[in-house]
C-alpha cells in the first residue's frame, strides 16, 4: 500500500490530548487513563479510523485503543475525533511489533484486525498480523475468553490465516468466506476499505477466534 505524506502529522499527532505519545507508562495501567474498569478492546492497523471511532460512539459500555503505525494515517482519524463525544477512544502511533510494551497480561478484551497489510512476499510472512508470531503476541495480553476477529477481501491472506491460527494453538469459533451473506454481517461496522470493497462486489472474508474454550460467542 503506498501512502501519500501528510505535511505535518507527526506535529499534529504529537500535540493532540488524545494520542498516548508514552505508551510503557500506562501498561498494565489503562484503566486508569480511562477512569473505568469497563472491558478495553484494541484494533490494531486502524487505518483512518472509521471502524474504531464507530465502535467507541456505539458502545460507551467499553473502552477503545486505535494503533497505527503510519502518521499520515492516524492524523486522519483524528480528524474524524472533532465530531466525537466520548471518552472512551485513545489513539497509539506504533508498529504493532512491538505491542507486547503496551499491555500487560490479561488487560485486553478483544483485538479487531481490519483489513490489514497481506505482505505478499513469503519472506515476510511474519509480518503480517495474522502470523504465528503475532497470535503468540496477542496471547501475552489478551484475557483468557477474549476473542480476535479478523477482517479481509484478501483471499490468500486468509487462507493463510486459518492455517496460521490452528498452528499457533488458537481455536476458530466462527468463520466465512462471505460476511456480507452471513449470519455474521448483524452489527457489523465497516471500514472505509470495506464500504470501498463492497461497492465493488468484492467479498469480504471474516474469522473470529480464541484460545480457551470457556467464555462467550463473538457475534
């Protein structure tokens, strides 16, 4: 995906009340940034922020943390913060390699991955948020009956992704090659690569998956 530059989003980010700019500080300590224990749920690769910011607005019960990586990126959801009246969402600019410094064992409960980048090159492989190494990742903070749900109209990503879940140990609860059509697509939000993928007729493909087999069904 190429990117166009932003004049001045790494200042704009920097300066903005919401984007965490000392993520080590509040490990383990979100709640308190929050001023709740109400369930945190994260998405990483957010994008320009459509899917997280809806979310947020829809269930104030919860709370939200958007990570991107690419300034020029984030600085677009933040402009999408201008009409938003919660304060529930908080943004991180950060490769999501190294999200283990961000949250500490059991602290979140769910992670949403939305149409995240395929890295199409084999030898990269691991870098796809799909990955072994990064269901490995997850494991390390997420809660115990928290779920992963993942979004793409990248068919060989996917496909990669299932056989990447039973290998990590993880269990699939649910999944289709075809969320639009599915029992599935009831509450679902979409992202603006999805509403773009839609319009095309493209389908889109969904997984939600776990490690333990106790807690509840994700819808």
């Amino acid at each position: 995906m190429r990117l166009r530059n932003v004049k001045g989003s790494r200042e704009t980010i920097a300066a903005n009340e919401r984007v965490i700019q000392d993520v080590a500080a509040h490990k383990g300590r979100w709640h308190e940034l929050f001023g709740n224990d109400h369930p945190i749920f994260i998405e990483v690769g957010m994008g320009k922020g459509k899917f997280i910011v809806e979310m947020a607005r829809q269930n104030p019960q919860n709370n939200y943390i958007g990570i991107e990586k690419y300034s020029s990126v984030l600085v677009r959801a933040l402009e999408k913060m201008e009409a938003f009246e919660g304060n529930n969402l908080w943004f991180i600019r950060m490769d999501a390699e190294y999200i283990c410094d961000a949250f500490e064992k059991d602290e979140v409960s769910g992670i949403y991955l939305n149409f995240s980048d395929p890295w199409p090159k084999d030898r990269h492989a691991k870098r796809r948020l799909t990955s072994v190494q990064f269901w490995n990742r997850y494991d390390q903070f997420l809660k115990p009956d928290g779920r992963v749900i993942f979004k793409t109209d990248n068919r060989p990503l996917f496909d990669f992704s299932l056989e990447q879940v039973e290998a990590a140990g993880w269990t699939l609860e649910n999944y289709t090659f075809d969320l639009h059509h599915s029992e599935y697509v009831h509450g679902n939000i979409m992202t603006e690569y999805e509403e773009r993928f839609v319009a095309k007729g493209n389908p889109i493909c969904r997984l939600c998956a776990y490690r333990d087999k106790q807690g509840q069904i994700c819808g």
